[in-house]
C-alpha cells in the first residue's frame, strides 16, 4: 500500500504523483497534511511529499521515485542506458534543486505574492487563516531570499529564468522524452515545477516565457498524457 501525502501545488508533489500513475501503482493520496502530522510523518525534512510505503516513511521525491522502481521495475524511471541515466539523474537533480528556485523566486516576488498567498490559503487550518500572510512569508515566501534567486530584481530573475527553458529546449531537442524516448524521473521532475508555474494564474510571466516555447508545451503535454496526471487541473494548458 502506498500512501502520498502533500499538496497538488507542490511540484515534488506532483512529481511523485505522475511517476506513481505513470508506472500504474495503485495509491492514496492526501493533499492536506498539518504541520504536526508533517512532522510525525517525516520528522527529518519536515518537507513534503512523505510517503508512507507498507507503513514506511520515505521523504524527498528523489529518493521516493528509485524506491517505486525497487517496489516495481518496469516501466523504469531511468534508462537502461548508464550514460543516460546518469544525464537523466543530473537533469532531475538541477530540476529540484535549481529550477524549483526560479519558480519560488517567481512566486514570492512582489509581482505574485498576493495571488501566490490566495493558492496557499487553503492549505492553512480554519484557526489561522486570519494569519495566513504572515504565516506563509514566514514559512514559505522567505525561503528564496534565503537561498538567493528571490534576492535578483524581477526583470533579472525573468531573463535568466528564460534562459533556462531556452536550455531545456536545446537539450530535449528532437527527442520525445529529455535524453531518451521514455520518460524518466527528469521528465517528471521538470513536469512538476512546469505544472506549479502555469497553475491558477499565479505566475503569468511563466506562461509567457512558456508561450515563446511550443517544444516545451509540446513535452509538457506529452508527460501529460504518459502520466494521465491532472491534465486539467494542474498542467494550466
Ligand atoms: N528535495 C525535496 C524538496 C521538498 C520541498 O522543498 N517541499 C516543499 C514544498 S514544494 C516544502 O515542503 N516546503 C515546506 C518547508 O520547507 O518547510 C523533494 O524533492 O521532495
């Protein structure tokens, strides 16, 4: 039995979520989590997604997607090709851990925070929603100051943000997946950040930088299809 718990927003979330249909394994998932249960669940991150596989707490989306291919191989979420995995496990890795701070830059500036702080409401117990702002800036908004991409003037954050899909689109280039013509845990990685920028109108300044990308909105809608994942209501397009 697997259980995920987070948020659709999240793209982790919503990582784990395409990598788990993708590969057909049966789950439940539970979007809202409080911070008490999030630190019962995964007291070493404290983060989402967690999880729970035959009672067994597994944190990071990293370390979460090898251990669906342990539980089940094929369809796998790396190349049998070594070379290519070890691209593929880059490519994720610079997705989780570089291009998600674009996107949470993005989100928290001033140009978005308002709409940003709206989508997050929700996740908010009834108790504190009257504190919802402050909640959030202190858990969440302050995150990209601190690591520094939330620190560039907008315009900056915007071109080098561009840049990045520019790349992206120069390494999938023709193939239909990055590196292979199976998808693999970069793709759902990307996926997962993508489907965060183009939900709810949070960020319209992702969706034009997207809009000038049609090979990436093809991909997107490719990984898509593969995972039978929120189409409508997360991928935005
Ligand atoms: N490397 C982790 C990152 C998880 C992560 O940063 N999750 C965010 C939500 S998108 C979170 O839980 N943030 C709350 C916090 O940092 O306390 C993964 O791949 O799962």
């Amino acid at each position: 039995m697997i259980e995920i718990f987070g948020p659709n927003v999240s793209p982790f979330v919503i990582k784990v979520l395409a990598a788990a249909n993708y590969k057909q394994l049966p789950y439940t998932h539970t979007e809202n989590v409080s911070i008490r249960e999030l630190s019962k669940l995964n007291p070493h991150t404290g983060k989402v997604p967690v999880v729970l596989i035959e009672g067994e707490a597994i944190f990071d989306s990293t370390l979460i997607l090898r251990q669906f291919d342990k539980i089940k191989a094929e369809p796998a979420l790396q190349s049998e090709d070594k070379k290519v995995a070890a691209k593929q496990r880059m490519l994720e890795d610079w997705s989780d851990e570089s291009l998600y701070w674009y996107n949470q830059a993005l989100r928290w500036a001033p140009e978005n925070e308002e709409r940003t702080i709206l989508q997050n409401s929700r996740f908010v117990p009834l108790f504190a929603r009257p504190f919802a702002k402050p909640l959030l800036r202190h858990l969440v908004g302050k995150q990209p100051k601190a690591q520094g991409l939330g620190r560039l003037p907008y315009k900056v954050l915007l071109a080098e943000l561009g840049g990045k899909l520019e790349d992206l689109e120069l390494l999938l280039g023709e193939s239909t997946f990055f590196f292979s013509e199976n998808p693999s845990a970069a793709d759902f990685a990307i996926y997962g950040v993508f489907c965060t920028g183009l939900l709810d109108g949070v960020t319209p300044d992702f969706e034009a930088l997207m809009s000038k990308h049609p090979a990436l909105l093809k991909w997107h809608k490719r990984v898509a299809a593969v995972s039978g994942h929120l189409t409508s209501q997360a991928s935005g397009i």
